[in-house]
C-alpha cells in the first residue's frame, strides 16, 4: 500500500520498544551500543507518522521496573535520554513535533528534568506530531496516581460530591498522565515478546496489538509501513455487532 491508498491510519501509534540488548549482544557489542541504535528507530518512526499523517506517536522508553536494571546500564540510558533530546530537538521543532515525557519524573534527575521542560517548553505549539516518551513509566502506576490524585480533589471540594458519584470513565482519563490524548489505536511490541509489560493498562482497554519479531534497533520505515497496513485491515466492533 502506498501513502495515498492506505486508508485507515491510526490516531495514534504506540511502539513498545524491545529487543536492544539482544541486538547488540548478536554483534558482540554492549548493550548500551542497542539502545544508542534504537534512537535512530525512533527518528524513523517520527518521519514515517509525518508522511502518513499519524498524530501521535508514544513509545515506552523506560519503564518503572526498567530501574531495577544494573545501575550502569540505568545510567547509560538516562545520559542517552538528555543526549537525543539535545541532538534531536531542534529538528523535531522545525518539523512541527509537539514533544512530551509522561511517567513518574519525580524519579529523575534535575538534569533530566530540566532538559525535558526545555524541550517540552519549546515545541508546546507544534501541531504537526505529538511525540511522546513514556519514561519511568507503568500502567499501575498511572492508574494508583490518578486514583490518589481524585481522592485528594474528593476531600478538598465535598461540593463535588454528586460529580464524583456520576464519574463515568471518561471522567477518571483526565486524572491518568494521559490526559487529553487519545488512546492508541494500535500498540506495536517488537522482539518476539507478546506481552504488555505494564505499559497502558487502562488506555490500551480497546487498541489493537501488533507482535512482531523484528527487534527494535531494525525497526524501520519499512516495517512502520507493515505496521499501517496491518492496523488498515483491521476491524474494530468495540463490543458491537456490525
Ligand atoms: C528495550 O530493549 C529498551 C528498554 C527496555 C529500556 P531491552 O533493553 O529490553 O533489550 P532486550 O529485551 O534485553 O533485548
Ligand atoms: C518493556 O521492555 C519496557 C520498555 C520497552 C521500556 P522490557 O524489556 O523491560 O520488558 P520485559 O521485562 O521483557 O517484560
Ligand atoms: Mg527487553
């Protein structure tokens, strides 16, 4: 399918990014070497949502077990986290990418921290992509934050009572990191694994899921297409008979 016949394309894709370490092992590198290569996936992944018009484009850099890794391997991926943000940004603004970090920054560093409301700062009026890092990030995590954060407005405003009671779902969203975002239409995971690994649990409820084997660091333009092609011949009922 090319560009002007792919006809269903998602909202918003998601990419679980895996399989960096054994891509660099099956060189006989360092595992960091992965994840410096899995950058340039994500470069790829951003070019190809601008040509076929994907609005948003998330992908889970860093989970909050990923902090139970070796420290060096923790270290080499945060430096990596504030180097791409550097090296990448300017472009990223010239072509109209709105960039977010969404996780648990408060687990971060200052240094970190200050790069991402740099980068955050500077492309907030870009309308072209929204290019999202889920960064020391979990689906448990979200939901726990956002109930916490609900039951603190519920003691501060007693008024609001009778709004909490008819909360529907769409009324918790607004309290998950992902606010005002739409869920993902398609959730890709790379290396063979077929798993979700507490990524998007309340937000992927109705997204499609695509399990493929390629490992992320060879992720590419091409594979992005077969991603689109294969969320184009979906067919999404959502409970309902069609
Ligand atoms: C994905 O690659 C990147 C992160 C989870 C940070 P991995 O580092 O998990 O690579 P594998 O799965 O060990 O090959
Ligand atoms: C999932 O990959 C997390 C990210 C891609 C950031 P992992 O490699 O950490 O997942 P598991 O441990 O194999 O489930
Ligand atoms: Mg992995």
């Amino acid at each position: 399918m090319s560009i002007e016949t792919m006809t269903k394309v998602p909202v918003h894709i998601s990419m679980i990014m895996d399989g960096n370490g054994r891509w660099a092992k099956e060189r006989g590198k360092e595992r960091a070497y992965g994840h410096f290569e899995g950058v340039e996936s994500v470069r790829a992944c951003v070019e190809s949502s601008l040509e076929y018009g994907v609005k948003y484009l998330s992908v889970f850099a860093f989970s909050e077990e990923n902090w139970n890794r070796p420290e060096d391997e923790v270290v080499a991926l945060m430096g990596l986290m504030v180097k791409a943000m550097a090296a990448e940004m300017e472009s990223l603004n010239r072509n109209g990418v709105r960039f977010m970090v969404l996780g648990n920054r408060a687990r971060l560093s200052y240094e970190l921290n200050a790069e991402i409301d740099a980068c955050m700062d500077m492309t907030a009026h870009n309308e072209a992509l929204t290019l999202i890092v889920f960064l020391s990030y979990s689906g448990k995590w979200d939901i726990l934050q956002a109930a916490k954060k609900m039951a603190v407005e519920m003691v501060e405003h007693p008024e609001k009572r009778e709004e909490f009671e008819n909360m529907g779902t769409d009324g918790f969203d607004r309290y998950l990191v992902t606010a005002g975002i739409p869920d993902p239409d398609l959730i890709v995971r790379t290396s063979g694994e077929s798993r979700i690994s507490n990524y998007l649990l309340w937000q992927s409820a109705y997204s499609e899921f695509l399990f493929v084997d390629t490992l992320w660091p060879d992720f590419r333009k091409e594979e992005f297409r077969k991603a689109l092609e294969s969320y184009a011949k979906r067919d999404r009922r959502y409970g309902k008979v069609k």
